[in-house]
C-alpha cells in the first residue's frame, strides 16, 4: 500500500470525503474502492501534490479565511505592491527594515 493512501471500511471512506481535505493543496478527496477495501487519497495528480495526509474541512477554510486576512493586511501595510507589477524582494526588506 503507498503511503499516501489511506485504507478504510466503505462508511469510514464516506465519511472522510465528505469531512476532510488534502493536507498539502486543501484539495478534495476521492474514494477508491478495491473490494473488499476502500482507498482514500487527494484527488490531484501526483505531479500537483505530495498528498501528505487529511485534514477537516473547517481546518481548511478557517486557514483560508485567515490567508485572506493576511493578504489583505500585506496589501494594506505595503502600499508599493501591485497585482500587475510585482515588487523585488529587497525593496520590501528595505521597505520593512528601514534600510
């Protein structure tokens, strides 16, 4: 069995599709049945994720809301940067430090 799967009854893999996410992407998940087991695991490609685990749903969007907050926050702290015309890194540095 590889790592990034998770083996579960039928009812057990229902009820971690429906509740949880990838932990890497926050991406959904998908129930692969192999009678008589189940398999849970992210639904990206191997290439688009390292499928590191599961977490809830609410844990997602909670952390989702709060990077939004964040980004929101940057913005408003670092007037200089622009979506179109993204800003260099030491400018920033210079920016925060004063230097």
């Amino acid at each position: 069995m590889r790592a990034d799967f998770t083996r579960a009854n039928f009812s057990e893999a229902r009820h971690l599709v429906l509740k949880y996410v990838c932990a890497t992407c926050w991406g959904p998940l998908v129930e692969r049945i192999e009678y008589p087991d189940s398999f849970v695991e992210c639904a990206k490609s191997d290439e688009d994720c390292s499928k590191t685990g599961f977490v809830t749903k609410s844990y997602a969007e909670r952390r989702h809301a709060e990077d939004h907050g964040d980004a929101y926050e940057a913005k408003q702290n670092l007037p200089f940067l622009k979506k179109d015309a993204p800003a260099d890194p030491g400018e920033i540095i210079k920016d925060i430090t004063g230097g």
